[in-house]
C-alpha cells in the first residue's frame, strides 16, 4: 500500500511540482515603425531585457521591422538598434514595458542623432594662446574637443559648429541680443564632412579639431608650442593665414564673416555644436538665414553678413568671457545656464596667459571616466594654466 502511494505522488508531481523559478513562456511581438521610409528591417538587432532577472533576449527583425520573443511574463526594456561599422545608426527604445500573454509592442525608430539626449559635447577648449619665449605668441595653436558621451559609437559626420557674432564684453545692446533666446547669430560655420558613416567616435572617445594642424615646435625653440600634426581634423580657410597640412583632413567652411577662423582669444566669442534637419542642406540654410548686422565689436560702424541659427538645433555649447568684463550672454540658458569666466583685462585682443578649458572628469555609474555635463558651464568646466595638450602626428 505504502509503494502505491509512493508511485501515486511521484506521478502527480511530475504535473504538478513544477520548479517555483520555472515560468510559463508567453509570444511577445516587437513591430518597428519609422517615419522615414525603410525598405528593409532587417539589419535591426531587438534586445529585450528582463527587469527582475537582468537576463537578456535578442533578435534580428524580419524585413517588415516584426519579431516574436518566446519569454515568461515580467518587465522588459526593450531596444531596437541598426549599426553600421561598429556604429549605432539608428535606434529606439521603450522602458519598463509589462508583458502579459501574447502582448504587442510598437517601437518607432528615428535616426541616432535624435535618438539620445546627450551625444556629443565640447571637451577640451584651448581659445587663449600663450606667450612663447622668443616667438612671442602662439597665434594659431587653438584646438578644441568633441566628446561622444553617450553609450553607443555614433558618426560624427555632419556636425557643425559655429562662433558666435556677437561678444560678450560689449556694453551696447545690439541686434544680436534681441534674438535670443530663439535665435543665436553666428560669424562662423563649419561642418565635419562624411557620408553619414564615416567618421565613427566610441563612447568616451573624442575628435581633435585644430585651427593649424602642424607641429608647431617645429623651426626654433618654443617651450610652450604644440604638436597637433595628429589631429583628426583642420579648419583651413583658403587665403588665410594658416598652412593646409594635406595629411590632415579638413572641415567643411560652410561660412565666415571674416574669411577665416576666428575664435577670440579671450573667450568672448563662444563656440557652439549643432546638427541641421537631415533634410536641410548646409547650403540652403544659410542662404535662408544670412542677415546683415553690424559687428558688436566695430562702434557701429561695419555692417556684414552673419547666420541667424535656431537655439533647438543647438546640441551643445559653452558661455565663455573674461571675469569682470562680460556684459551680456549671447548663448541663451537653454545652451548654458551660467558662463565659465578666465582672467583677463576684456580688452580686444586679450589673451595668451595659457589658460586651457576643460570639462570636469567624473566617474559614471559603471566606473568608467567621463566629463560632466550639467548644462552650467561654470560648474561643468575648469581652467588649467599651461594645461594644453599635444596631439602629435600617430
């Protein structure tokens, strides 16, 4: 009698004491849209991640932008990412989605560079020049940094950047000022050249951007001189002062006032990043948006063409000036809540004290160094007397 009751149990056990952590396994359907037109899905890798359990689930789209997941039911996140070299493309996401039986999703996919809220930003801003033995100064050493701090390798190809118009150190109310905060007026624009996938930049990694992209140690003894022959790009104006250095690539001189590259050593003229409309060609931007005003800084005697550009279209920008000597911001709060101020006298021309910009470097929730970015240049930046670096040919 005992052997039978034993076979009995064991018999309805099999049914019915399942493992407390086995799960019933349910259909969830992941269907991607766009609003730009994809022909084919297919290159979409979908990864869904178990809140409770951390365990993850991929898999490719079909060609329609469909796939079916066999999963127990919980919490997911779900991403939708296509890459191309390495790099996130295109991207979408939704959190924290409950899955119950046989549920549907629908992710909508936009273009990576409005997929995150934080992409790029400056890093690394050498504006002022330094005094250099028996070469005086240092005229042409000013670089600066673009800084993917996102997760994802993103392309930079298509990202500009601009000086403003308007100075911060005067005391006049011009009509400049009157635009913000919609409008920021430009003297200077530039676009880093690609085919949309070319110049890849990983996650904490950044590009180097020098006015002349030469060792300038070369020919004489000058201590305080810098190598930037390794730079990844070069903003040579043709007829300027500067030399083409033919083995490093150059930006894309959308438009300038001055027929050159002119960043006030000062900090007075701050710099901006930003990306157009997709749809929108540098070209015929700024045929629609060329202006005449007269130049802040001429006593309202010169008129000359500037670029009127829309603050959303502002990724990322930095409010610089002198202490003691700034007037008015001309980037408005939605770029930068406070401005990072150096030494100096505010007078034209100031500078060459050595004085290098750079963002804050932090440690980010998985331990990894990054730069801070609170949307306040004051707190996000630091100055380091004689702190530029070399970025010597590879």
């Amino acid at each position: 009698m005992k052997k039978l009751l034993f076979i009995i149990l064991s018999v309805l056990c099999l049914y019915s004491c399942k493992d407390d952590n086995e799960a019933v396994l349910n259909q969830l359907s992941v269907q991607l849209t766009s609003d730009q037109p994809i022909n084919d899905f297919s290159t979409f890798n979908i990864l869904l991640t178990d809140l409770k359990s951390g365990q993850s689930y991929n898999q490719k789209a079909d060609t329609k932008g469909k796939a079916v997941f066999s999963l127990p039911l919980g919490s997911y996140n779900i991403e939708a990412e296509c890459q191309d070299k390495g790099a996130t493309v295109s991207y979408g996401r939704k959190d924290n989605v409950i899955f119950s039986e046989n549920t549907q999703v629908e992710i909508k996919v936009v273009s990576a560079n409005n997929a995150f809220d934080k992409t790029f930003v400056l890093d690394e801003l050498y504006f002022n020049g330094n005094k250099n033995g028996n070469y005086d100064y240092t005229f042409y050493e000013q670089y600066f940094t673009i800084r993917n701090i996102s997760n994802k390798p993103l392309f930079a190809d298509g990202l500009s950047f601009g000086i403003t118009g308007d100075f911060n150190t005067t005391e006049e109310t011009s009509e400049m000022q009157k635009l913000l905060p919609d409008v920021v007026v430009l003297s200077q624009f530039y676009t880093i050249p690609g085919n949309g996938r070319t110049h890849k930049v990983d996650p904490g990694k950044s590009i180097v951007i020098a006015m002349s992209a030469i060792n300038h140690k070369e020919g004489g003894d000058k201590p305080n001189s810098l190598d930037l022959s390794g730079a990844d790009f070069e903003i040579y104006v043709e007829n300027a002062m500067t030399p083409d250095n033919p083995e490093v690539e150059n930006v894309i001189v959308n438009f300038s006032t001055y027929q050159a590259f002119s960043w006030q050593y000062s900090g007075a003229t701050p710099m901006v990043l930003f990306r157009l409309p997709e749809n929108e060609s540098a070209e015929k931007f700024i045929a629609k948006n060329k202006d005449k005003f007269i130049n802040p800084n001429s006593f309202g005697t010169m008129i000359q063409d500037y670029v009127k550009l829309p603050s959303k279209y502002i990724i990322d920008g930095v409010e610089t000036g002198v202490i003691n000597a700034m007037y008015h911001k001309t980037l408005p709060g939605t770029v930068d809540l406070n401005a990072f101020m150096i030494p100096g006298t505010g007078m034209p021309g100031d500078g060459f004290y050595g004085y290098f910009v750079q963002r804050k470097r932090i440690q980010s929730e998985d331990g990894h160094e990054t730069v801070q970015d609170t949307n306040s240049g004051k707190d996000d930046f630091e100055m380091i007397t004689g702190g530029a670096k070399n970025y010597p040919k590879k």
